[in-house]
C-alpha cells in the first residue's frame, strides 16, 4: 500500500494459496481424469483508492487476475447424482470499480461496475450433460462424445458457472432531516447483470443474459436510529430472472416476482 497523497492511495497483492478441499466419496471420476486433486490458487490484484472534494468524492478501481491449478468442478453423473472432479486449470481476469458521490446535502449517490472474464483451460475434460433415463433433454452447443455411461461434453474454454460477464448497481438515496432529529427517507436501489452460464457446459437454454432488478424503499428513522419504520417494494417491474437450473429435469430457479411490503426494526 502506498499513500500518494491523503485523498489518494494505491495499493497490489499478490497470494498463493492450497486448497485442500477433500472430494471424499463424491469423487466421482469423469471419463478417469485428475479425479480428487487438491487446488491452488495463485492470484494477485492492484488497485487505486481515492476521497475527492472534500469527501464528497469517494472512487476506488481495481484489477485482478487468478488462476487455479486443479480446479475442482461440481457436475452430475448419469443418474443426476453430483460428482466432483478435477480439471487441469481455470483462469480469470477482471475490473472492479465503485463511485459514491453526495453532490449535494442529503443526497447519497452509490454505483458499481464489475466485469469478468472466467476460462475452463483443460482439452481433455468432459462433463456430463442434461440427461434423463437415458436421454439428452437441453440443446448441448459443445462438441459431445457417447460411451456407455451416457453422453459428455468437452468444456474447455467454457466460462465457469454462475460466473457473470459483467454486474452494475446503483442506488439513490435521500434524507430529510426533521426538527425531533429524525429523518424521513427514499431510497431506491438497481442492479444489471451479464452474461451468466448456470453449468459447465453452453447449452440453449442454461443461461441468462440482460437481468436487471430494482427496489424502492421509503420509511422514518428515529432520533439515534433506536428504530426505523419502512414500506418496500423489491423487484418492483416484476422481471422473471433465471437464477439456477436443475439440469436433468429442465427445471428453471426465478427469482421473486414483485414483493411489497412494510417493516418495523429497532436496535437497542
């Protein structure tokens, strides 16, 4: 970490760590290969910090890197009982920043970007796929092999699961402060995510792509936040977002469709 300045500061890591995570009886053997390695992950990040204008400013950005040597990966086997097996390696780089401004008094303003490059790197790994009594259920995009345990496809390249392309959020904030030392607020709250696949394989089907969500927030603080009252809304366009697959039964996991409602908190 290095201060350049008090509103400035720059800073970079970089770590090695082993994973000992045992597979234990899940060490399921996908196609004979690495089955029950131990990772390690080798990663390293560096970054800028900084408080502008008289504190009103606050922006960090930073980037980072990782790989992991013998990843283990969680799949399903041909009767949709989990395994975990090992690859050769996955490696990831991405970009990180956060923007909170208060431009003017009460005003709080918040906004993150994330994005994120994940790559299964294995030639010779295979997972299987969607099935059921036998039979191929998704629409598999990867090149696919057949032998007596069902049907594999090779996932070199893929991104890791649930691993988006890119996340941002936003969020407002405004207060009134009152005569009693209360506060009357309204916030609201916004979040945009990627490209997501759901499982080691590209498939038609398990993924998502564009999901956004927003939230609205209105309520009465009490002097000392000893309590706070609040009326909500969560997903407040009613968007039906995939979340998670079960894959061998084409089942789809959504997030909650709208939700209004109100709620009482105190702290003592």
């Amino acid at each position: 970490m290095y201060e350049a300045s008090p509103e400035v500061s720059v800073y970079a890591r970089c770590r090695r760590v082993p994973w000992t995570n045992d597979p234990g009886p899940l060490g399921g053997v996908q196609l004979g290969l690495h089955d029950g390695r131990s990772e390690t992950i080798l990663s390293g990040e560096a970054g800028i910090k900084t408080t502008l204008f008289d504190n009103k400013v606050r922006f960090n950005l930073s980037g980072f890197a990782y790989r992991v040597k013998d990843i283990q990966l969680n799949g399903n086997d041909s009767d949709g009982n989990g395994v975990l097996f090992n690859a050769d390696k996955a490696e990831a780089y991405g970009l990180e920043a956060e923007l909170e401004a208060r431009p003017i008094p009460n005003l709080t303003l918040t906004a993150g970007l994330s994005l994120l490059h994940t790559e299964i790197k294995d030639p010779d790994v295979y997972a299987q796929v969607c099935a059921l009594n036998g039979t191929v259920v998704c629409t598999v995009e990867d090149p696919t092999i057949t032998n007596a345990r069902g049907v594999f496809a090779q996932i070199d390249g893929n991104p890791l699961p649930n691993a988006p392309k890119y996340t941002a959020n936003l969020t407002a904030r405004y207060d009134v402060p009152l005569g009693n030392g209360g506060t009357l607020f309204a916030a609201t709250d916004w979040m945009l995510q990627g490209h997501t696949n759901f499982v080691l394989y590209k498939t038609r089907e398990f993924h998502s792509d564009g999901d956004f969500e927003g939230g609205l927030r209105i309520g009465y603080t009490a002097p000392g936040g000893r309590y706070e009252m609040a009326a909500f809304a969560r997903n407040i366009t009613n968007e039906k977002n995939l979340k998670g697959v079960i894959e061998n039964y084409m089942a789809a996991v959504f997030n909650e469709p709208r939700v209004i409602g109100g709620s009482i908190s105190a702290k003592y």
